[in-house]
C-alpha cells in the first residue's frame, strides 16, 4: 500500500511539474503526419491563401490536442519566469487568477498565451510551434483537397464556430463557448479541434502573401506578427477551412491558443 501511493505521489508531481521537465509525458499524444509534397493554400478563399505552392515536408509529429490549461500550469510551476505575475504583456493568462486555471477547466485549451510563451513551453516539452506548412498539411488529415479539418461540408457537430448571439470576445464568453480538447471528432490523422475551439500559433511570422519558393520555414522568426491557424469558437465557418489564415503580433488573445509538433528523428 505504501509503495503504490509514493508511486501515485510520484506521478502527480511529474504532472505538475514540480520535479522537472516530464520526460515522455505526450509522447503517446502526438500524431506522425508522413512525409511528403502537398499544395498549400487555395483560390477560392482570401487573397492571402494565394499563390497556390507546393511545399515538400520532411515527416513529422504533431500534438493529438490542443495544449490544456492543465498541461501549462505545470509548465508555469516548473519554469516560475513564464508565471502570470512574471510576464508584462497585457493580458497574459487573463482568465486565471495566479496560477490556477478556471474550475473545470483542466481539459480545455489555455487561452491568452503569447506567441514567445507558447514557443517556451513547447521547448519546455522538447518540441517547437509547428510551421504554417505543417499546420496545414495535419489539418486536411490526409485528404489534401479536403476543405474543412473534418470534411467538405459545413457541419456543426464538427467544431464550435460561428457563436452568433455572442456581440463580442473576451473572457466571460471564452469560458462559455471553449470547449474540452477532446469534445469533437478527429479528423484523420487522430488530430482534435484542428478547426474551431481555440486558434493556433504558427512558428511562422505572417506575410500577406505567399512566396513562390515553397519553403517551410524553419528558424523561429524574431518578431511578428504571427500566423494564427484554425479559426477559434468566435470565428466564422469560412476561418475555419484548411487553408484559412490569420495573423496576430505576440500578445496575448481570448481566442489563439497552440498545440506543439516536433521533427521526426
């Protein structure tokens, strides 16, 4: 009995952080997403989806989930310079109080998160911000002329989006419409709330319009603004296709949050 609650003691500090950086603890979390070319971008949606490129990917992972209040709380516990009183950005981790989260809300994805914090605690975890390219490539979840993450029609019971008696963001509403990470189906590469939930950081910084080179990009640019990728609860349906995009500078914001990927050894 002792030995079986010192190893249940032991397994909530690796959780929370206390003890270190938490060795494997998403490995089984992550989704490969295989090597290849694919066509980025699109012309039927904005001008900034264009011009249509190919972009060849080397293999890669990327996170089953978007990162939970849960998960970065032991990241703040663990790396105290990345904690609400610590960071001078307006609005940073505006829905806690401290270092706790809203009750009840362990499972659903941490909101107002910059750009720089997101990337910490991906490095934190051993990983980075995926590329835009990348992003893009896990959201069509191997249907490449794939329109939404979960499909070519418009489906409700798909993603939250479109909260049309909401007048406006901010956190009252956030905590309302946010739903748990898991809430909705996978698409096809097992990846949840691809499209709607939360928006996701790209490691990318926004350019208006694509190059034509097809280059994914690799070094972590330094300054914004930032690709966003995915629509959030609050956008409309048309923001959460595949090859939407968005953009934000390295504030912190009630709709973008991230999940993390890493490169294939």
């Amino acid at each position: 009995m002792r030995n079986h609650l010192c190893s249940l003691m032991l397994h909530v500090l690796l959780f929370v952080g206390v003890i270190g950086h938490p060795q494997g603890f998403a490995s089984s979390e992550m989704a490969l997403i295989p090597a290849g070319s694919f066509k980025v971008g699109s012309d039927k949606g904005r001008v900034n989806e264009t011009p249509v490129h190919q972009v060849s990917l080397e293999a890669f992972y990327i996170d089953k989930y978007e990162t939970t209040n849960a998960e970065y709380r032991a990241f703040v516990l663990a790396q105290p310079r990345w904690q609400q009183s610590a960071i001078k950005a307006r609005d940073y981790l505006r829905h806690w109080i401290g270092n706790d989260f809203p009750v009840g809300m362990d499972r659903y994805p941490v909101a107002y998160v910059t750009h720089e914090a997101a990337q910490a605690y991906c490095e934190w975890r051993g990983k980075r911000l995926p590329t835009e390219a990348e992003w893009e490539k896990a959201a069509r979840g191997g249907q490449l002329g794939q329109l939404y993450p979960w499909g070519n029609q418009v489906d409700p019971a798909a993603a939250n989006y479109d909260s049309r008696d909401v007048r406006s963001g901010g956190l009252k509403n956030m905590q309302r419409y946010l739903k748990p990470v898991d809430y909705f189906p996978p698409n096809g590469y097992t990846l949840y709330n691809m499209g709607g939930n939360a928006a996701e950081w790209c490691a990318d910084r926004y350019l208006p319009r694509y190059s034509r080179q097809g280059v994914n990009q690799q070094t972590l640019p330094a300054k914004g603004p930032f690709v966003a990728r995915g629509g959030s609860w609050f956008d409309l349906v048309f923001d959460l296709r595949c090859t939407a995009r968005a953009y934000a500078l390295s504030g912190a914001y009630y709709h973008i949050g991230f999940r993390c990927a890493k490169s294939k050894d």
